[in-house]
C-alpha cells in the first residue's frame, strides 16, 4: 500500500507535543503520547524525531516565539522616540496576562535546559532572539542586561504567583537604561555583563 502523502504531519507532531506537555508537564512526554495526541502511527513520531530531546527541541523552538513576537510586533519600539522601559513593560505584562498557561509552558521547555543539554542550544536562541530585537536601539550589553531582567522578573512571577507589577519592571528597566545612558551607551568588556554560554 502507497503511503498517503501528508506533508503537515511533522507539524501536526510538533503542535501535538506542546498540547500534551501544556496538560501533564515534560514528564508527561512520550512519543506514545505525543502520537496518540495527533492521532497519528506511533512510527511516525519516531520517523520525524529519532529521540524525545529532538522533538523538546522542536516544540521549544517553536514555543520560544511567544515573547519575541510580541516584542517583535510591537510599532512603538521602532520609534526613536519611544519610552523604552515603559514600552517593554507594558509588552511583558500583555504577553503574561494573554495565555498563562502558554507562558508557563515556554518556560518549563525553556528550564528542561537544566537537564537536557541538547536544548540549551534551543534555549540561548530565546535571549539572543529578544536581545537581537532590542539592539536597535540600545547597545548589545544593554540589551543583554535588559534581557536577563525580563526573564528573571517573568520566571519570578511564575513561580511565586505572585502579579505582575509593571511599575516595578518599567523602573528596573529605566535604571539599566540610564546606567548604560551615564556610560555612554557602552560597558567596559572585562566588567561588561557576559552572555550566558548555554551551549558548554
């Protein structure tokens, strides 16, 4: 029997790896399960992704789009005039407070780094993609720094439970902005804040 040709199954895979880690967690996955949730052979998990790791890889690549499409879409940034810090701000609480659920899942993929190696690669690419963003307009250090604050603030919200306070953000982040203002836009490289080597 000829095999049917369906071109958006790898896809369908993906998609079905971040629902069911979205409902039981990464230890929740399997290629059983994912295959069950697409409703597709269990073969044919295996013959898109030889090993679970490649499929985290996968659904975290994909996950990772969440924060820098938001940041990404945003207008204001473009515009020279624009309040940075208030504007990255009122962005992280929008993309917090819009889909919880689908935040807490970007970060346990993006945490699963801790213990997965072959995702840090993964991982690196969500702070550079975001730091890559942002260095139009300020320098690439400031735009590490102001990476690292945002990630810390949003990973301290989920697991605190604590709300979101944008005023507490738009403050941190306007002091790294002036901080970086008041040396002229640039850190001395041995005392510069380094970029985190996830891949060892």
């Amino acid at each position: 029997m000829a095999r049917r040709y369906d071109p958006e199954r790898r896809q369908r895979i993906i998609d079905a790896a971040i629902r069911v880690a979205g409902r039981t967690g990464i230890a929740g996955l399997s290629h059983r399960t994912v295959a069950a949730e697409a409703d597709v052979p269990l073969g044919s998990t295996t013959y898109h992704f030889a090993s679970l790791d490649e499929l985290l890889v996968a659904a975290l690549r994909q996950a990772n789009e969440g924060f820098a499409a938001v940041v990404r879409e945003s207008g204001a940034l473009a515009d020279p005039e624009c309040d940075i810090a208030d504007e990255l701000a009122r962005i992280t609480g929008r993309w917090l407070a819009a889909d919880p659920a689908g935040v807490e899942l970007e970060y346990e993929l993006y945490l699963a780094a801790l213990r997965r190696p072959a995702l840090r690669p993964v991982a690196a690419e969500w702070c550079d993609g975001i730091t890559e963003i942002l260095a139009d307009r300020v320098d690439p250090v400031t735009a590490r720094a102001l990476v690292a604050l945002l990630d810390g603030i949003c990973l301290q919200v989920l697991l605190t439970g604590r709300r979101y306070d944008a005023g507490y953000t738009r403050e941190m982040l306007g002091r790294i902005l002036a901080g970086a203002s008041a040396a002229g836009g640039r850190a001395a490289p041995e005392h510069g804040a380094l970029p985190v080597d996830w891949t060892g």
